[in-house]
C-alpha cells in the first residue's frame, strides 16, 4: 500500500517558520518598548536631578548677589573715604605750602625799606601791595624773593612815586604778583613704639 501524504509539510513548516518570525518580532518590540521606557524614565530622572540643581545654584546665585551688592557698597565708601583722605591730604599740603610761602615772603622783606599794606593768597599767586622808600628797595625785595625755595616766579606789576603830605620825601607805592609752588610738606618719620 502506498501512503499519499496530503498535508504539504513545506508549507507546515512555513506557518512554524512565520509564527516563529511573528514571536521574534512580538519580542523585539515589547524590549524596544521596554527599553524606550526605561531610556525616558532615565532621561527624566537625569532632567529632574539637573532641575533641582539648577534650582539650587539659583538660590545660591541670589546668596551672592546680596554679597556682591554688599561689597559694591564697601567698595564706594572706600572710594568715598579715600577721596576724602586724597582731600584733607591736598588740604593739608596747601595749607603747609600758603604758611611756607607767606613765611619765605615775609623773609625776604629788607627790613625798615619795605611796607605791606596788602598780601593776598590763592591758589598759586601771592599778591603784594606796599610802600618801599625807592626803587632799589623794591629792587632788593624782588631779588630776595626770586631766591625764595617756594616762589618761582616774581613779577612787577607797578611801580610809581608818591609825596609824603606834610614831609619833603618821596616812596614807591608798588604792586608784585608771585607764582609759588606747592610741594608736599616733609614726611616726620612715624615713632615706633617700645
């Protein structure tokens, strides 16, 4: 007896094969998903540490803000305080070079020739206005100050005779602008304690 197998194995084995393949596929795509899942709660775990951090330097960024506008409003004072040192310090060399200019001034009058009737001090001018018996005495006293350490300059601004009223004699009236310099006066070593 011959035996007539009617079945096509080939194509059994095709359905085996595709539902195998259907399987595969089935699998591949729930570890896709999975491993999508996992990859997103990853990445949002990552986004959420990363939000919270950032949150954090934020708050300490305003920490520092108070402290840097704390130190701006240092700084101006300093600045404020060291001008007003720079000004005292100005003040001081100024008031130390009028006391030295006027002294080399007085210095140079030529004693019993020369009368002031007027000294003016400002900025860098000395004005003078006096009475000398002649010429030579104002001659004297410009030479004089042309000597001084602190005048630079000596100008004549007039000169003119004059009569006494009551007394047969002449005197120079005279005018004589100064340019001085300013130095700053000298450093007194501070003392050092014991």
């Amino acid at each position: 007896m011959i035996r007539i197998n009617l079945l096509p194995k080939r194509e059994l084995k095709k359905r085996e094969d595709v539902k195998k393949q259907l399987i595969l596929f089935a699998l591949i795509i729930i570890l896709v998903v999975i491993g999508s899942t996992y990859y997103h709660m990853f990445l949002s775990d990552g986004i959420n540490a990363l939000e919270n951090s950032k949150k954090q330097k934020e708050i300490e960024l305003k920490k520092y803000e108070e402290i840097v506008k704390k130190v701006n409003e240092m700084e101006k004072n300093i600045n404020s305080v060291r001008k007003r040192i720079e000004l005292i310090t100005n003040i001081s060399i100024y008031r130390s070079a009028v006391i030295r200019s006027l002294d080399q001034v007085i210095n140079a009058i030529p004693q019993n020739k020369i009368y002031l009737r007027q000294l003016t001090h400002s900025k860098e001018i000395i004005s003078l206005d006096g009475t000398a018996k002649d010429h030579d005495s104002v001659a004297e006293f410009m030479d004089k100050l042309k000597l001084q350490e602190d005048i630079k300059g000596v100008f004549l601004k007039n000169a003119a005779l004059k009569n006494i009223q009551g007394a047969e004699a002449e005197v120079v009236d005279f005018s004589i602008l100064c340019d001085t310099v300013y130095k700053a006066p000298p450093q007194v070593p501070a003392k050092k304690g014991k």
